[in-house]
C-alpha cells in the first residue's frame, strides 16, 4: 500500500509539512460540516458560520457551535492523529523539523499529542471578541439578553473559527506558508483540497521541490500533481507508514 520510493524519501527528509482536513476527523466520528439529517439542516452555511448570520440572530450561532462543541466532546483521536503525533516524534528525535497544519476546528490534534500545530481555520474551544478581538476561554460574562460578553471591553463574544467571508489569521497562515516553502515532503490527508488558500500550500511546496505524499481514499483537484496518492483512510495508510520508518 505504501510505495517504497515514497518511505525513501521520507527517511531523508529534514522537514515534514501535513496538511489535514475534514476527513480526518471524519473518522473519529465528526460529520464534516454539519450533519444533513439533523435539525440543523434546514440553515443554510451562512446563516450558522458568517458575520452576518451571528449579527442576525447571534443565540441561534452559539447554539449551533455548542452543538458542534458536544460532538466533538463525545469523540476521540484515531489512529490517524496517533500516527502523526508519532510522525512528529520521529523526524523531530532526528533534529528535523515538522509542522502540522489543519483546516480542522475540532482540536483533536492537540488532544492526541501534536505539538507544532497551525490552525488557519482557528478552534471550536475558544472564544473570540468580536470587538477588540481578546481570546476568551472558560467562564463567561452575559449581559442582560443571557449572551457572552468580553470582559475588557464588553463587545459580543463569538466562537474563534474563520467565517465565510472572513481571512484567515494572518500569523498562522504566514507560519503555514512558511513550513510549505521549507518542506522536503509535505502531506495532504483527509482533504478533498477545494477550499482555498489553505489547497494552495501543496502547490507552494512543489514549487519549491517538495515532494508531494496524498493520502485519501479517493482521488482529488491535487491527485494529478502529487508524487504519490496512498488511496486509504489516513487511520489505515499513516500507522503503516510511522512503522516502515520506526523500524528502519
């Protein structure tokens, strides 16, 4: 399943770039936007993850990141996280460097162990002023209508994800560019790659002679410009992987 050229190069890397996305937490158990048979089906995107649906009804929005909080809450890391939390260790014990980067909002990667982790879709456990841009965690202050408030400058609180419409994070998607130009390999698991700019990173790392490792189940818009496509789960194909190195 893995191909030996691909381990190769792997083994004499200096720098590993991952970049994952909903299809890995996919397989802990979390729909990858929202489930289409529950009651927030009837939303549209907008109206749960914009600037404009929280202004217009911000009660409705934190209901629906509190529902996302729960699911996340009730799951577990699988054996894809595992994998590249021991994909960490390895390069990092050989004085290498590794950076994860994930479209992911749901902190499992940090739960798992991860370490270097660059969120450019920003989290689900914090919170963020909508004013002054303070990041909260924990207890909350509420004001009269029984919604969060910052407590440095009172403004509305909203959750720390990047909204449609909105730019990623600007030091986070700068360090992200960064890992992709320095990468000898860099991954791309779990993402169907269409979301921009974050699909653009394998493209930035090819150009600069990277080679480009896939793993999906199925094919995707970078499949034709990757060195090699590992057409699995990232729970079956990254436990294979980390045990060709660690035995090497």
């Amino acid at each position: 399943m893995i191909p030996a050229d691909a381990l190769t190069r792997l083994k004499s890397a200096r720098s590993i770039a991952v970049l994952t996305g909903a299809g890995v937490s996919a397989e802990s158990g979390v729909a990858t936007f929202r489930d289409p048979d529950g009651i927030w089906a009837r939303f549209s995107p907008t109206e749960l993850a914009s600037m404009d649906g929280f202004m217009a009804n911000p009660q409705r929005v934190l209901d629906w990141y509190a529902h996302r909080r729960a699911v996340v809450d009730a799951v577990e890391p699988n054996a894809g996280h595992t994998a590249l939390v021991a994909l960490e260790r390895w390069i990092t014990q050989r004085d290498g460097t590794f950076t994860l980067i994930t479209q992911n909002v749901d902190r499992l990667h940090q739960r798992a162990g991860s370490r270097n982790v660059l969120e450019v879709h920003g989290n689900l456990v914090e919170d963020r002023c909508s004013v002054c841009e303070e990041i909260h965690k924990g207890e909350q202050q509420l004001d009269a209508a029984g919604l969060p408030v910052c407590t440095t400058c009172g403004g509305r609180l909203r959750p720390n994800v990047v909204w449609f419409g909105e730019d990623l994070p600007r030091d986070v998607w700068d360090a992200s560019e960064r890992a992709a130009r320095d990468a000898d390999v860099f991954m791309s698991i779990g993402t169907s790659s269409v979301v921009w700019p974050a699909a653009g990173l394998a493209h930035t790392a090819r150009s600069r002679g990277a080679a480009i490792i896939e793993v999906n189940p199925t094919s995707t818009d970078l499949t034709p410009d990757v060195t090699w496509h590992i057409a699995a789960p990232s729970g079956t194909a990254l436990p294979l992987i980390v045990a060709a190195l660690e035995a090497a």
